[in-house]
C-alpha cells in the first residue's frame, strides 16, 4: 500500500482549491458590479486572506509532516515538482497581489475580515497599484493553466499510468471522495457565480404577452422619454458613467427615507374627460448610489383601498372587483434592482408590477434633483392596465387602455 498525503495536507490541498475556484468566479464580476458590490467585495477580500492563511498552515503541515515520496523521476518528475511550485506561488500570489492592490488603491477602502477584524494596509508605495492589479488578474490566468497541467499529470498517472498515484490525495478508497473531492472545485466556481447580484433571474423584459402590450412599450418609451428629456434639458456625457463603476465602492449604497407630503397620483382618459386621483398610503424602500444607479434597489408598496378621485361614488367603484379587488388584493408593489442613467438626473429601472394578483415587468422613469443627503424625487410610469384586469367591467369601455401614474416626494439619507 502507498504511501498518503497527511490528513491535514489533504483537507488542506481540496478545500484551498474550492476557495480558488470561488474565488476566481467571484473576482471576475468585481469589476462591473459599481456600489451593489460593495459587499462582494469585502468577502473576496475576507476569503482571500483565508487562503493565504490556509496556505501558510499548509506549508508548515508540509514541513511537519513531509509528503510521500516522489513517484516518477525524469523529466516527468521534474515537470510535476515544478508544477507544484507554481501552484503554491499562485496559492500565496493571488492573495498577496489582491492585498496588495487594496492597499495601494487612490481611494483606501478599510477591509474588515469577515465583518470583524480590520486587516491593515499593507506599506506599499502607491506606485505599485498597477503592478499588483496587473499580476492579480493575470495570476489566475497563470494559476488556471497550472491547474490544467496538474490535472492532466493526475489523470495520466491515473487513467494511463494507472499507479493509484491520485489516491496519496484522496482519504480511504472511496470512490465518492474520489469524485466528490475534485467536484468541490466545480461546487466552489458554481457558488460565487450564483452568489453575484443580478445572477438570480429578475423580472424578465420579456416580448410582451399580447397585441395590446407589444405596441405599447416602444410608444411609452418613446413619450416619457421626451417628457424626461424636456425636464432635464441636458444629456449626461456617458463617459462619465463606466468611468465611475469600476473602483471599489467606499461603501454600501445609501438608503433613503421617503420624507411625509409625498404623492402618488395616477390619470387615466375616460371618453375624452381625464379621471385624476391619487393613493393615500403608501411606502417606499428605497437603496441606492445616485452615482451608481445599478445599486438601486426600490420596493414600493401601494394600499389599494386608499385611492381616491375625490368624487364619492366614483371612490366607492374602486375597491370593487371591476377595478383593485382590494378585498383580495389590498397592496400593489413595485421591485427593482438596478437602474440606469438616461440622462444627467434622470434614471430608468425596469422592475416587475404586482398588482391585483398580477406579476408583470414595468418601467418607471425617474429624476432626481438636489445634492448631498437629501434628493427630490420625481417620475411617471405608464401602465397597461388591461393585463391586470383592472377596469374589467361595464364602467369602463370608455376608459383608456394606459394609467399614467406620477410620484413625487423628498427623500433622506443618514
Ligand atoms: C485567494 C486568492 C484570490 C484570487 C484567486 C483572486 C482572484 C481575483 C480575480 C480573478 C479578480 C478579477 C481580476 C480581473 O479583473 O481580471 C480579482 C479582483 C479583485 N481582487 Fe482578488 N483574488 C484573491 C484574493 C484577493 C485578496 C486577498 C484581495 C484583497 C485583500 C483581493 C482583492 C481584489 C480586488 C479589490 C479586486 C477588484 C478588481 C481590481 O480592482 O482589479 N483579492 N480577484
Ligand atoms: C481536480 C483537481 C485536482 C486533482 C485531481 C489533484 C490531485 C493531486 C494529487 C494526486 C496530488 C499528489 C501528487 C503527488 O503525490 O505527486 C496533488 C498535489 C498537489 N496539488 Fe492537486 N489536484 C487538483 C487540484 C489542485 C488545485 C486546484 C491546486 C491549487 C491551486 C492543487 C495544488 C496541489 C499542490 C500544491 C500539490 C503538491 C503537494 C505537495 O507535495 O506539497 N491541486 N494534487
């Protein structure tokens, strides 16, 4: 019976890998993930370090207890030591380089590992950010091809070779670690992908259900557009934009409290007169960077039974089955992540409208005016109502297919 690597360098050798693997998967993402990031960020930091920790303990289990002999000689051997060597040097490289460019970075984003201890910068002159950026990125490329000439080695020892070389890393003969072991390196790259923020299906902009969406969509594109357009009178220079995503965010984006006196309105035409009317209770969570509006993350909750347009039996009409069936549907809800710039103030997030009982993608358009920790906000949004079945009955053949609903309010943050 051959000779085994230690427990300890076998727990150490798999589980190093998996955390590669996330973290690799996790790595590529950062850069495009602007505030939402923020803490993507501090867990592939914390998880990092974790590797070169782990790293280091393998090296000392390494030393304490030495590895079985070598297998093969030649120039075979010589390749897998070498191998070998490189792959401890990506294994202590990636995290010294991600350390490093941290510390080095214009804007000193303070790491806390795993939440709770804060990991110091290293003393590193400013001019090696782009050196360390450099070799980080490029490092998991070189580990990457490392990996595949390590499995290869292993599988030719095992498949061709056929010496049981590749079980000095597996515990016992168990054909399930066997298997299960290298599959954690495909669990770890699975785990960071389905961990990043827009990786979980959102609301899909898919081709609208019907005739009546499918021309509707580019027409209110088009007018809100325009409206937005008028209001702003100057275009953002979208350079100014992508510029702003990469870096670390500082911080996680604000949150704003909506601030009493705010309105939702609506307006609907109803044989050439416009019916007007507004909601009397209603909340906004709102979460997002202005400078980062893929950060936003918006939840609207609508009472239903607190519209009104001021005219009692009109008020009486709409609770009913007809219009909200605010009985069996009593709040309407709105969710968005992410947002996009359209033009100087002035946003648009696609997000998913709930209403009645009926989940369908909306758009809403927004600006945003003021500065610093407290934002005027105002928009539109216009709703078909027709999919959710409101306005479904005998009073409402003259009424429009489209409601414009208006908000606007004054919003806070800490
Ligand atoms: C365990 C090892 C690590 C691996 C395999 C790894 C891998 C990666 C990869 C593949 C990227 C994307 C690079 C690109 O844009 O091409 C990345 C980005 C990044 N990593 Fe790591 N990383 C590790 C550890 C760390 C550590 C310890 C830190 C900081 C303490 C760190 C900080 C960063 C930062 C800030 C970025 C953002 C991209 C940038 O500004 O260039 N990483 N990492
Ligand atoms: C499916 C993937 C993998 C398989 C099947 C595998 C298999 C093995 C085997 C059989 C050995 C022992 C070689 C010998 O006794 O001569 C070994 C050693 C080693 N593996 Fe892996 N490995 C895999 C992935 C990785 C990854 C992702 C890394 C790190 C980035 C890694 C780093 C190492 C190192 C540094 C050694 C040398 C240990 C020492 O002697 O100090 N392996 N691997």
């Amino acid at each position: 019976m051959q000779q085994r690597y230690s427990l300890a360098a076998i727990i150490l050798h798999w589980a190093i890998a998996a955390l590669l693997a996330f973290q690799i998967a996790v790595g590529w993402a950062l850069g495009s993930l602007g505030a939402r990031g923020f803490a993507l960020f501090q867990l592939h930091k914390s998880i990092g370090i974790t590797v070169l920790l782990l790293t280091l303990l393998r090296i000392a289990v390494r030393w304490w207890k030495p590895r079985p002999a070598k297998l093969e000689g030649g120039w075979q051997g010589a390749l897998a030591s070498g191998v070998h060597v490189g792959l401890y040097a990506f294994m202590l490289g990636a995290p010294l380089t991600g350390w490093a460019l941290v510390s080095t970075a214009k804007v000193k984003v303070p790491t806390l590992f795993f939440g709770v201890i804060p990991l110091p910068h290293l003393p590193l002159p400013m001019a090696s950010h782009g050196l360390a950026e450099g070799g980080h990125s490029l490092l998991a490329w070189i580990g990457i091809a490392l990996v595949a000439l390590h499995v290869a080695g292993a599988l030719r020892h095992h498949v061709m070779m056929r010496d049981g070389l590749i079980w000095r890393m597996v515990p016992g003969r168990s054909t399930a670690l066997l298997i299960g072991l290298p599959a954690l390196i495909l669990v770890g790259f699975l785990l960071g992908r389905a961990i990043l923020p827009g990786a979980a299906p959102v609301a899909p902009q898919a081709p609208a259900a019907n005739a009546v969406e499918a021309e509707d969509v580019p027409a209110e594109d088009n007018a809100v557009e325009a409206a937005s357009n008028a209001s702003d009178n100057a275009a953002a220079p979208a350079a100014n934009e992508t510029a702003a995503v990469a870096e670390e965010p500082a911080g996680p984006p604000p949150a704003w409290m909506v601030q009493p006196g705010g309105k939702i309105g609506f307006s609907v035409g109803n044989s050439g007169e416009t019916i007007s009317g507004s909601f009397s209770k209603w909340t906004a969570k709102i979460v997002m960077d202005p400078d980062h509006p893929d950060s936003a993350d918006i939840k609207v909750t609508i009472d239903m039974a607190s519209a009104s347009v001021g005219d009692a039996y009109k008020d009486g009409m709409l609770p009913g089955d007809e219009f909200f069936g605010s009985a069996a549907h009593p709040t309407a809800t709105f969710l968005a992540k992410g947002a996009e710039k359209t033009g100087a103030n002035a946003y648009r997030a696609h997000g998913t409208l709930t209403l009645k009982g009926v989940a369908k993608p909306q758009a809403i358009r927004f600006t945003l005016s003021g500065s610093g920790k407290t934002r005027k906000v105002s928009g539109s949004a216009s709703i078909a109502r027709l999919p959710f079945g409101v306005g479904n009955g005998d009073s409402s053949t003259g009424l429009d297919p489209k409601v414009t609903v208006t908000f606007n309010f004054d919003a806070k943050t800490q």
